[in-house]
C-alpha cells in the first residue's frame, strides 16, 4: 500500500506489526463464531440458555472495558493490547473443561475481557499512529483485520469441529491467539507526552471523566447507534445457525459468516479513503440501510441463495458502518482521551450484545427465529432514525451530515 511508505519507518512497521496482530487475534474469535452455540446445545442448552451463554461474553466487555480505556490513556495502548490476546489465548482452552451452562456463562464472561481490550487499544493506537488528514484511509485499511478473520475463522473452525471435534477447535483457537501475543510484544508505541504535544491542542476534554465524556453528544449519538447495531449483530452471531438448523437449508453456516467477511472486506478498501474526501455521514447512513435490507431478507430467506445474499448485504453493512464510527470517534477526540472515548462508543455496541442473547432468546422462545429477525430490522430502522436526527447539532444540520451534504461540527484536526 502506497499510503503506509508516506508515514515514517517506525510507526509503519509498528502498523504492520499491529495489522499481523490483529489477523490472527480475530481468527481466534472467529474460529469459535459457527460452533458455539451448538457447544452449547450439545451440552444441554435450551434457546434461552443458549442466549444468556452468547450474551455474557459482552457482560465481560462492558465490565471491563471503562477500566481497560483509562488504563489505556495513562499507562499505554500496549498494556492493554497484551490483556486481550493473553485472554484470548486462555479462554478456550477453559471450554475444553467447561460441561455445565453456569461455567460456560462464567467463561464467556471472561472472554469477553479480550475482546475490550483489544479493540479499545487498536483503535486508539491506530488513531495515534495515523497522519491526520489520512486517517480514514489508514484506519480502514487497518480495519480490514476484521473481516479477513471472520473470513477464515468461522470456515476453518466449522471444517476442524465437523472432523475432528471440539478439542482440536479449542486447541486452534488458542494457539492463533498465543501468536498474536508474541507479535503484540513486537509492537513499539508513541509516549503519552509525545502525543500530547504532536495533536490536537487540549481544552480539558483529556480530565473529563466516564460520565461526562458519555453524556456529550459527539459521543453519546454514536454509542446509541452502536446499541441498536450491537443488538443486530447478537442476533446474528447468536441465532443464525440455529436458525439455518431449523429453515433446514443445506448451507454451513460458517460460508455465511465467510460471506459477510468477504463483502466486508471489499467495502474497507474503499469506503475509508472516499470518507475522507466525502465526509462519514454518507457512508453511515448507507451502511445502516444495508442492515435493514439484510435483516429484512432474513426474515423472508427460504433458501441458500437468500441466506447468502443476506450475508453480503451484512458484510457491506458492516464493513462501511463500524470502520466509519470508528473514524468518527478518533476524529472527534484528543489523544489524551483516546482509550476512553473509543471504550465508551464501542461500550454501545457491546451492551447491544449483551442485550441480544437474553432478551431475544426469549423472544425467539415465542414469536420463533424468523419473527426474531424481522424485530432485528426494525431495530436497524431505529438506528438510522437516530442517525439522522440527531448526529449534529440540530435536525437540519444532523441530515445535511448524514447524507455528506456539510462537515461534522464535533471534529478537530480538520
């Protein structure tokens, strides 16, 4: 990539060390994303069950992820990047022991403290890293991580589970991540007072606290439209192959999975250099009707082709709409307050999953899968709702962003 020789030797190897990273830190989540559920049906799980086991991997973000993003300002980015592999690399050899529903919540839970740890410290160590007048470019390049490891992950751990069983899986999993904590060692970060000193000059946004960064608006809309996402995404991740299971369509719910990663990637390439030109609210709100549509077809999808094409439309969606809040957010806030404003916007989306297991497991229990979807579109309709009403500082201004008509007014360095 032509961009990455522009930016000085040490922070672009450091980029590139980071990208590596995080390959295989999402392949290791990923490998566990098709088999799980049935883990968990296997063991005796009923849907509900299965909903609370999936959601309390986001009661270990939420609980630990405030903490992880201050730390991540005062301490360094690295720290807290080695929490996340580290865990990464413990939590599935615990399921190898784990038989029983309470355990498999408590191990969830505490799996979930990896994925807060790494993505508050990646974004925010993007960001740092990131020229920015280029920043939307480079953190939708480095963003790409993602969808290349739900792109192998899901399709390698659905292959090893269906030959060999859950122990081989579990052992995979972990290994992939025990890599990713001996790249991570390799990584070289910008001192705190460094930072301080090379962007956005202080207004004492840097001393404000949990509460006070939430309740501004340059954040709080964000982390609304995180939650209705993040209760989408649930939904899916959660019920998806069992609702595969029960349509009886002959289709590996890991090529959905594939899918979604694949279109995903094709849209990071693009939509991040074009963000900077165009500004993040177009890219938003397209990528939020993506949602609609693909939750709508689910609702109706009868078929293999209508699963799959159901997935392309969530990999677009996904690949424009969390990349681009992502760039958002790092536009909207100074280095000293990094950690913590990416912890608290991305905080959203992990509360949207906490929320999905058990609340539409037991709505699943009632209305079934299919009606359940069709709840996850209305939802999205929600988030773009939220969008686009209240992204500025009043409706005229907040839909003239959405749709890249003027410049978003919470943005520094611009």
């Amino acid at each position: 990539m032509n961009l990455f020789n522009d930016i000085e030797p040490q922070r672009r190897r450091s980029l590139l060390t980071l990208f590596i990273a995080g390959l295989l830190f999402w392949s290791s989540l990923a490998s566990l994303l098709p088999t799980l559920p049935l883990y968990v049906q296997f063991v005796g799980g009923t849907k509900q069950q299965i909903g609370l086991v999936m959601g309390a991997f986001a009661i270990g973000l939420l609980l630990s992820r405030p903490q992880l993003g201050k730390i991540a300002d005062l301490k360094g980015r690295k720290q807290v990047l080695l929490v996340g592999v580290v865990v990464a690399a413990i939590a599935p050899i615990g399921y190898l022991f784990a038989k029983s529903i309470p355990l498999l919540l408590v191990l969830r839970a505490f799996h979930g403290i990896s994925i807060a740890a790494f993505t508050t410290a990646y974004s925010a160590l993007v960001t740092d890293l990131s020229p920015p007048q280029k920043r939307g470019e480079v953190i939708g390049y480095m963003s790409l991580v993602t969808p290349i490891g739900m792109a192998f992950g899901p399709a390698v751990g659905g292959f090893v589970q269906a030959a060999n069983g859950y122990t081989p899986l579990f052992f995979m999993s972990a290994i992939l991540a025990a890599m990713a904590v001996f790249c991570t060692c390799q990584i070289t970060e910008q001192n705190r007072a460094e930072l301080a000193q090379n962007d956005a000059p202080s207004d004492g946004r840097g001393s404000q606290n949990y509460w006070q960064i939430l309740w501004n608006p340059r954040v709080r809309i964000p982390a609304l439209v995180l939650l209705m996402l993040g209760l989408v995404f649930g939904t899916l991740s959660t019920f998806l192959p069992l609702f595969v299971q029960e349509t009886k369509v002959n289709l590996n719910p890991g090529l959905f999975y594939s899918t979604a990663a694949i279109a995903s990637f094709g849209m990071r390439l693009v939509t991040g250099k074009a963000s900077d030109k165009y500004g993040r609210g177009l890219f938003i709100s397209g990528g939020l009707i993506c949602y609609i549509a693909s939750m709508l077809l689910l609702y109706l999808a009868n078929n293999s082709n209508a699963f799959l094409f159901a997935a392309l439309l969530e990999g677009i969606a996904g690949g424009t709409v969390i990349p681009m809040i992502v760039t958002l957010m790092a536009d909207r806030c100074e280095p000293q307050e990094r950690g913590r404003v990416f912890a608290i916007s991305i905080g959203g989306f992990d509360l949207g999953i906490a929320l999905a297991g058990p609340t539409l497991g037991f709505v699943a229990e009632h209305i079934g899968y299919r009606n359940m979807f069709g709840v996850a579109a209305g939802l999205a309709v929600l988030a773009l709702l939220i969008f686009i009403t209240q992204s500025s500082k009043n409706l005229s201004h907040s839909m003239k962003f959405a749709i890249g008509q003027c410049k978003d007014i919470y943005a520094l360095n611009k």
